[in-house]
C-alpha cells in the first residue's frame, strides 16, 4: 500500500509539473519565432498583408514572425502544412476567403472547421462591377437588363475558375438572373489588360486594382458591393443604392492555427491582432491599399468561416462549378 501511495504521488508530482509546465509556456508566448505560412506565391494580395501583420507582430513580441510562402495544390500545400503543424501557436496561416473556396473544390486533406482554430480577422475588400466603355449600360439596372437580352453573349473575366470572383460572378448572375459567358484567367492583372482591350465587356474586381482606370475612362464602374460607398470612387452607388439588393460578396483575410492551440494563446494572438489593427498606420497602410479594417474575435471568425463555407458550396452545387472545366 505504501508504495502504491508513493507512486500515486509522484504520478500526481509530474501531472501537476507538466501543467504548470504547460501554462508557463502559455504565459511566456511567444518565446521563440513564428512561422506564418501563406498558401500562395510571392507577390499577390496576400504576401504583403502577412508581411505587414508579420512585421507588427514582430515590433511587439521582439520574436521574428517569419513568412513562409507554400504555394500549389490551389492552396491545398500550405493548408497540409498548418493542419499537421503542432497546435502550440508557433505555426499560423494566413486566411484568405479563396482558401475556404479551394477546401470545397479540390481534394484536401484536412476539414476547414475541423482541423483549423479560427484565431482573428484582419482586413475585407468590396467589389466593383467594372465595364468596358463600349458597353451600352451606365446603370447596374441597364447592365442587368442588357445581360437578360443578350444570354451567354457578354463575357466576364475571373481570376480562375473557383477563384472568389468567380464565385462572385455566379453569385450575380443567380440573383439577378443573367447569364454571361465566364472567361477564366490566371491571376487578376490579365483580367485587367483584357477588360481595357475589350476582349471581356464585365469584371467584378477589388478597388485598388482598377480605380486609376476608373478614373482614367479606361474602364466604366457601375456598382460596389459594401454597405457605403467607396472613398476612392464616390460617384460609384453601392448595390443596394443601384437596385439590388442582397448581393453579399467580398474579399477578406484573416489568421488561423491548427485544432487544439490552446485557448489562452488563441486569445493572446486575437488581442494583439486587434491592437495592430487598430493603429493609425495600420489603417492607413490598408486603406492604400483599397482594403478596410476587420476586427473580428475568434468566435466570430470561426463563426465567418462557416457562414462563407456554406455560401461557397451553395454557389458552387448550384452552378456546377468544377476545377478544370
């Protein structure tokens, strides 16, 4: 009996050590570099936002936030990458709204909401519905009614099949009831030379990309799609102002870790997030580049991902959207 006491206490000795053990580390967090993998290429949209919110973290830990481009597999590489990542919070991934569409359209081998914590949003980007000056429309409402004339005739340009404009697109048309051509494209910069040279009449597309070409005449925008109006393009009406309402598409970032981070790291992540955000240099930063702030907790972040998850696949089912189609 006196030995099973003994061991029963140093069984509990080491229990309560590795406890305290674990939530020292919690506390100490971070005490070494972070890894923040970003599931595409160098050079897009979503490279300089993890360098930015990277470098803030950075400033404020004095621990590196080291960036890790794991492009391929339509986002499926870096997303593998994090799921088999261990959950201490030193593995991150930068959260993209195209990451959620890829989950549903190629083979991964992870569950978004399953395999991930959701950990904060960082910033969200409305659409313009640009045209092609020789298009006969000035209105949301005429583009509608020309598009209704004239079905799989007018060709819209996507940054790739499955791509969140695309989504957007077939979004649009099952609203309002159109039906245009889609035209995909490898990235957003070729959808752009070809809306200007008239080779696709209509794109949805983030305001950074084509406001100089907006004002330039080169291209004709006729709506966005956020709540209010654009400070860059203020003649611009919203879709509700234009006449259609319910129309609910945008881009948007955020972090997330893998499943089981503990609770407290989550937490200390999304509050030193929302501070970065807050910083007049922060929104300043993000406001160049045609984005707007998002703070977001946590929940309502994993709660985002399943309203867009679910948004994603009812778009996809119904317009029967396949990856090399």
């Amino acid at each position: 009996m006196q030995v099973l006491n003994t061991v029963a206490r140093i069984t509990a000795a080491v229990v309560l050590m590795a406890f305290v053990g674990s939530v020292a580390g919690q506390e100490t967090y971070p005490s070494k570099p972070i890894r923040l993998i970003v599931p595409y290429p160098p050079g897009g949209s979503n490279d300089p936002m993890a360098r930015m919110i990277g470098r803030k973290l950075t400033e404020r830990w004095s621990q590196p936030v080291i960036v890790d481009n794991k492009a391929g597999g339509n986002t499926v590489i870096g997303g593998e990458a994090l799921a088999k990542a261990p959950p201490d919070g030193y593995t991150l991934l930068l959260l993209g709204s195209g990451v959620l569409a890829a989950a549903l359209l190629v083979p991964a081998p992870y569950d978004m909401i399953k395999d991930f914590d959701a950990v904060a949003t960082l910033a969200k980007s409305d659409y313009v519905l640009v045209l092609h000056p020789s298009v006969p429309a000035n209105t949301l409402l005429e583009f509608i009614a020309l598009a209704k004339a004239k079905p799989g005739q007018i060709d819209v340009g996507t940054a790739g099949v499955g791509s969140t404009v695309h989504l957007a697109t077939e979004l649009f048309n099952m609203l309002v009831g159109t039906k245009m051509q889609h035209v995909p494209y490898k990235g957003s910069g070729p959808v752009i030379s070809d809306l200007i040279g008239g080779q696709v009449q209509v794109a949805f597309q983030i305001p950074i990309a084509v406001t100089n070409h907006v004002r330039s005449g080169k291209l004709k925008a006729i709506a966005v799609t956020g709540e209010t109006r654009l400070a860059a393009l203020r003649e611009v009406p919203t879709f509700v102002e234009a006449g259609v309402p319910g129309f609910d598409a945008k881009a948007w970032f955020g972090v997330i870790a893998p499943a089981g981070t503990p609770k407290t790291v989550i937490n200390k992540l999304s509050i030193e997030i929302a501070g970065i955000l807050a910083m007049p240099d922060t929104r300043e930063y993000l406001t160049k580049q045609g984005m707007q702030i998002f703070i977001s907790t946590a929940d309502q972040t994993a709660a985002l991902m399943r309203t867009e998850l679910a948004k994603f696949d009812k778009i996809i089912k119904s317009a029967n959207i396949k990856v090399g189609q």
